[in-house]
C-alpha cells in the first residue's frame, strides 16, 4: 500500500507527534478548544490534506492516504477528548475547592449594640428617683433668657450670662434671647408654672456652654435637675434624699457631706461630696429653693418650700467608674465603651 501526497503527510506525522505534549499543555477548556480547532479543525493540516485527496490519481493509493489521515485524526481526537475529561475534572475540584462551605465552621456571632455608658448613666439615676416617687419631665435644649436665667433669679450682671460662657443662637430683646440651655435649671420654672404643688420631678437632658474640650470640660454634656415642693419640706428631706441617692447609685456605704455654696435659685445651698476612693470629691449642686423662684412661677412662698439639685451626668460616670478623662466617653472607641456594657 503506497502513501502519497509527500509533505503534507510529512507534516501530518509532525503533527502527530508533537500532539501529546501540545495538548498536555493545556490546562483550560478553553485553551483546548483553541487547540483542538488548530489540531483538527476545519483550517488544520488535517483538514487541508483531504482536500488534497482528489488530487491522488490511484484509487488504491487515494484510499491508503485517506485512511492515514483519519487514521492520524482519529488518534489526536482521542488524545484531545482524554485530556478534556482531565481538564474538566481539574477545573471542577478546583471549582469546588473554591465554593467550599464550610458547614462545621462556627457562625460568625453578629455584634450587639448597646446603651453609651452616659445613658445607662441616666437611665439608672432616673429609676433611683422614680423608686423614690419622683415624676420624668424633658424640656427644650433651645431655651429664653427668661426660663434659663430671669426666671431662676440670675441677675442680668451675672457673669455666666456672657458670651464667654453661653452659647446664644438670637439676639432678641432682653427676655426674648434665644439660647442653648446652660443648665437643667430652666425646667424647675417651666414645671412649676405647669403644674400645682405638690411636685416631685427630675429632668435629664443635655445642657450647653461655651468651653473647649479637656479632661473635665465639654461644650455639650448632660445634667439631671432634680426638684421637690411640697408643705413643710426642710433641709433633712433634701440631705436624705440625696443621701439616698449616693448609696443607691455608689454603694450604700457611701458617705456624704454638705458644704455651703451659693445658686441665685437656692437659698440656702450646698455642693454635696461623697467619699469615695480615700478623697472626697464634689458631687453636685443642691439647695432649698429660694422664694423669689416660687414668686416667679406663682407658687405661694408662705405655704409652700422645696428643695432642688442638678448634677452632671458624665461626672456621676467617671466618679463610679474611676475615668479620669472625660473624652474617654466622648472617643467613641469601642475597646472602652464595651466594658461598660
Ligand atoms: N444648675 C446648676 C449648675 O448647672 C446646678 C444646680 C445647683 C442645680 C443647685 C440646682 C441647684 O437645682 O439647686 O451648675
């Protein structure tokens, strides 16, 4: 049996050859696609030498040469088919290796929020006053000049009324002022004169001042006003109260001292301190409340006297908790505030 058509079957047989290895290669299915259509393909040497085939004049010959080339082809096309199982097998592994879930992993615990220890702070100091009988009220952070100094007997000369310590948001005339609220204080004139004695209420809320940020200073910071008018009240009931509330809220071997002071809204008045980590240290602000307040909001001075307090919120945190620096709570970093949950 006699092969003709000479080169292209010399080039056939190279081919042949150097398939193993070429289709070896391949590490895609689409590389082999690419190399299957150059190996075998409609523009390959295997499809150009049977075209050539007509040209064999013998018919013996033509069909020894025929019978060659798929002969060749039927080869490659097995190799190519073998490596393309290979091929989809690797890259199916591969593929699952990637997707992998892994079902005995532990779950990833989502992270749960919580109440900043400043309103933990209040919260807990409101439900000490509430056991105690005492009613909630909120009022406005943009206060008047009126409720938030004149009406708390603030003389028009006292020095907290200036620029340098108040945040004004408009300039009306005198008692129309509008401003940010330096104190819980404005809300003892606006509960009184909306609700008849006997009164019992604290309010918590954010108060405001013109002070740069430091370890104990924040323009904006938080304050729980504290009032009590009823017939016969005295400074015991205010001692004991607030007494009360320094066990509850710092331990009830806390104690406490008095010492005098001076608010324009109490007469007389005291800063209370507690004992606390071998010093004392200054709590709050407190006193019984001065008659020209109850003269203001219509409350009768001759039969009625009360005591009133205010205390800063973050102060109360920092002393239970020992913070030394006040932007500790203001920083937001979650390393600190977690502990605190
Ligand atoms: N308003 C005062 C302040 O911000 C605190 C204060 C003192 C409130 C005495 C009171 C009080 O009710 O009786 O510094």
């Amino acid at each position: 049996m006699t092969i003709s058509l000479g080169e292209p079957m010399d080039a056939l047989q190279t081919l042949l050859n150097d398939a193993p290895e070429r289709i070896d290669r391949a590490m895609t299915i689409a590389e082999l696609d690419a190399l299957e259509n150059d190996l075998v393909g409609r523009t390959s040497p295997i499809a150009s030498a049977r075209r050539m085939l007509g040209q064999i004049k013998d018919g013996a010959e033509r069909g020894a040469t025929g019978k060659r080339i798929n002969d060749i082809a039927t080869q490659i096309q097995a190799m190519i088919d073998a490596r393309r199982s290979d091929v989809e097998t690797a890259e199916e592994s591969e593929r699952l290796v990637n997707d992998a879930v892994d079902v005995t992993l532990p779950g990833r615990r989502p992270r749960r929020g919580t109440h900043h220890l400043i309103q933990s702070t209040i919260d807990e100091i409101v439900d000490i006053f509430v056991g105690l009988g005492y009613t909630v009220a909120t009022g406005p952070e943009a206060e008047t000049e009126f409720y938030n100094f004149t009406a708390l007997n603030i003389p028009r000369t006292h020095p907290s009324r200036a620029e340098s310590d108040t945040l004004y948001l408009d300039y009306g005339d005198e008692e129309d002022e509008i401003l940010l609220r330096t104190h819980t204080s404005p809300m003892q004139a606006r509960y009184m004169e909306q609700h008849d004695p006997p009164t019992y209420v604290v309010v918590p809320g954010r108060v405001f001042r013109a002070d740069a940020i430091d370890a104990t200073h924040s323009p904006v910071f938080s304050q729980l006003e504290g009032l009590a008018v009823d017939e016969g009240i005295t400074l015991g009931d205010l001692k004991g109260t607030l007494a009360s509330f320094a066990k509850q809220f710092f331990g009830s071997d806390t104690q406490v001292k008095f010492i005098p002071h001076y608010f324009p809204f109490t007469e007389p008045s005291a800063e209370m301190h507690a004992y606390t980590d071998g010093r004392w240290i200054e709590l709050l602000g407190c006193g019984m409340v001065n008659p020209a307040v109850f003269e203001h909001v219509g409350y009768d001075p001759e039969r009625y006297t009360g005591f009133a307090f205010g205390m800063g919120m973050e102060r109360m945190a920092m002393v239970r908790h020992g913070i030394a620096d006040l932007r500790t709570l203001l920083d937001a970093d979650r390393r600190v505030l977690e502990q605190y949950r």
